[in-house]
C-alpha cells in the first residue's frame, strides 16, 4: 500500500514503503491525541480537551468561510479514494473536501505542532486522486491545512491556491518513487524525513549516516574559516544533526519498547517522572479554606496548589492537593549498563 500520509517520506526514500510495512510506528500519546482530534472534529466523540474543540471551531469556520465565497455544489468529509495516477496501490484518505465548477479544494487537519505546508505532497496526491483523468488547465486547485497548535509565524490556516496543470510534475515525481517504491531493491536516501520513518531504528542507511555525522562532528576542523567554508560547514553539521536526532529518537523508541516489555537495555532505563501538583478538592473548598485563614487566593493570577503553598501552610496545601503520575522516560543508567557488563563477563 503507498500511503499519502507518508508521501512525505517515500518521496524521497521509496526504500521506506517496505522498511515502514516491517517496521510499522507504534501507538504513541501524540499518535492517539491526534486519533482523538480527529473523532472530536468530526463529532464522532465528544470526550476531547479544550483544545481539540477549539481546533474543531476553527476547522468549520475555515470550511464555512470557503462555502460563503460561493462555487461550491458539492462537498464531503473524511474518506478513502485510490489514487491510480501515481500507483495502482496508492490510496489518499483527505480530511475535507469541497468542490464546484472548475475549482477543487482539498483540506488537511494536523493537531501535531510539527508545521506542515498547505501544499504538502499529502495533499498533492489526494488532489492527484480526486482529479482523475479531468482537463486539468480548467481547474482551480485550493490546498489547505488547519493546523490549530502551530505556533510558527506561517498562521494555524494556510491555503496555496495553483492551477491543477501546475501540479503535473509533482504529480509525475510522486508516481516515478512510487513505482521504484514496489519494484525490488528499492533506493533509499537519508534527509530529514528519517525523523518521520518508522522503520528509522532497524534502517541500514539511517546507521551508516548517523555514524558518519558523529564521526564529522569530532572531526577537527580550523578554527579561521572563510566565509563560504563557514557556510559550508554549517550546513554539513546542520545535516549531520539531524542524522543524529533521526537515529537517536528511533533508537530511544526501541528502547522503550524493550524495556516495556521486560528486556534490559544496557545504560538506559525508564524512569517514572514527577508529575504536577494539582487539586483534589473543589476549587470552592479550597478558596474557603484561605478566606478562613485570612489569605484571598483569588488574587493569585492562577490558584494553583504550588502557589497557594507560598502563602498558606504546605501542610494544609497537601490536604488539598494530590500529584498525578508523570510520563515515564527513558532515562540513563548506570544500574543496567553495570549488570550488562557482569552478564558479559561470567
Ligand atoms: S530511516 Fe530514512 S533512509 Fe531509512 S527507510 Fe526511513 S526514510 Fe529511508
């Protein structure tokens, strides 16, 4: 299956379509919270944080925008369509999707914080999908992600409008890496999407970078460089970062994993995390007990139990308050590293 959700990744490395299949992500808090938006967005669920309802306003507000500049007669919400343009296996599954007389416009939601562009290859496939064998020089093609917790100066709503005949050699570049994607020995290429591939920890060539951008790191270099070597430099290190953190965050994920299911990993282990104080009690209860004690909580920006600690005794706080369990991390430790080397030595 060539997924549009991971075009992103197989647009670059067609390696990835069969690296992902054996090494499919694992269900992550952010994996199911974006589950969760989803289910809250299209009123599936009504068990979501204030933030996903407020994403599910901005997501019909953007869409009713659109309906109220006119030239819509049709529209539809999540579904899957194949998309054998690019591949007879590829398949798009498009959030929103509104069209009329020589216009289309297919609309993308992202709860991540990962900024990701209104004309994503996402996007580009399920236009790709959606218009089929149509005169593409007669249509008006409107991209758009809501995209409600990205903070970046590019906005929460981006649109890219083009002509759907300017999307042609995108179109044409999807299903060349598709096509290598299934044919045997497919090539792969590291870059930054490693940081998105599933498959990161068991790849072969994520290894091979990731040694060769520690081994660069520690290389010595002169310390009077010219600007453009400078230049140079910079960009090889910023490469050789985020090889780095590509293979170090799959590696962590395994560890976790490991170590979740019992399986000692040498020098690392998750380490339960302090959570936050917070209150067991009605707030009400809480106020009442400061008025009985001559302290006004109310004027504290937020009544938190920490802050009421500093102007109330700690004693009475923590008859109020209880902590929640923090995430688990995965930690360094000398503890496992030390038992793995006595394993080895016997
Ligand atoms: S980790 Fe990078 S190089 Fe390896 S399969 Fe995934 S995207 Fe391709």
């Amino acid at each position: 299956m060539i997924k549009a959700s991971d075009a992103d990744t197989w647009v670059i490395c067609p390696l990835s379509v069969t690296l992902q299949a054996q090494y499919p992500a694992e269900t992550t808090p952010a994996k199911n919270e974006g589950i969760q938006a989803h289910a809250v967005l299209s009123g599936t669920t009504l068990d979501g944080t204030p933030d996903m309802f407020d994403g599910a306003v901005m997501w019909r507000d953007h869409i009713a925008g659109i309906r109220s500049a006119g030239a819509i007669t049709g529209e539809h919400g999540e579904y899957q369509l194949t998309v054998p343009r690019i591949h007879q296996q590829a398949i798009a599954r498009p959030d929103y999707v509104m069209y009329g007389p020589g216009v289309l416009h297919v609309l993308d939601y992202k709860y991540g914080h990962r900024e990701v562009p209104a004309d994503s290859w996402q996007n580009k496939m399920a236009v790709a999908g959606l218009l089929g064998d149509a005169d593409d020089r007669e249509i008006t093609v409107h991209m758009h992600v809501v995209q409600p917790r990205n903070f970046h100066g590019s906005g929460r709503v981006r649109t890219v409008t083009v002509n759907a005949s300017d999307l042609r050699a995108d179109i044409n570049l999807l299903a060349t890496q598709a096509t290598r994607a299934t044919q045997p020995n497919p090539p792969g290429q590291t870059g930054p999407q490693c940081l998105g591939c599933s498959a990161r920890h068991a790849c072969p060539l994520a290894q091979q970078a990731g040694y060769a951008a520690i081994e660069y790191a520690g290389s010595a270099v002169p310390l009077d460089l010219d600007p453009v070597s400078l230049g140079h430099e910079l960009t090889a290190l910023d490469r050789a970062e985020q090889q780095i953190r590509a293979r170090r965050s799959g590696l962590a994920a395994a560890a976790e994993s490991m170590l979740a299911a019992g399986q000692t990993v040498s020098g690392w282990a998750l380490e339960q995390s302090t959570g936050r104080l917070t209150w067991s009690r009605p707030i009400a209860d809480v106020l009442a007990i400061g008025d009985a004690m001559g302290v006004d909580l109310r004027k504290l920006d937020t009544v938190t139990p920490t802050q009421a600690k500093k102007l109330l005794p700690p004693e009475l706080i923590d008859l109020y308050a209880t902590r929640t369990a923090g995430a688990v991390k995965l930690v360094p430790s000398l503890t496992t590293a030390a038992t793995a080397a006595f394993k080895r030595g016997k």
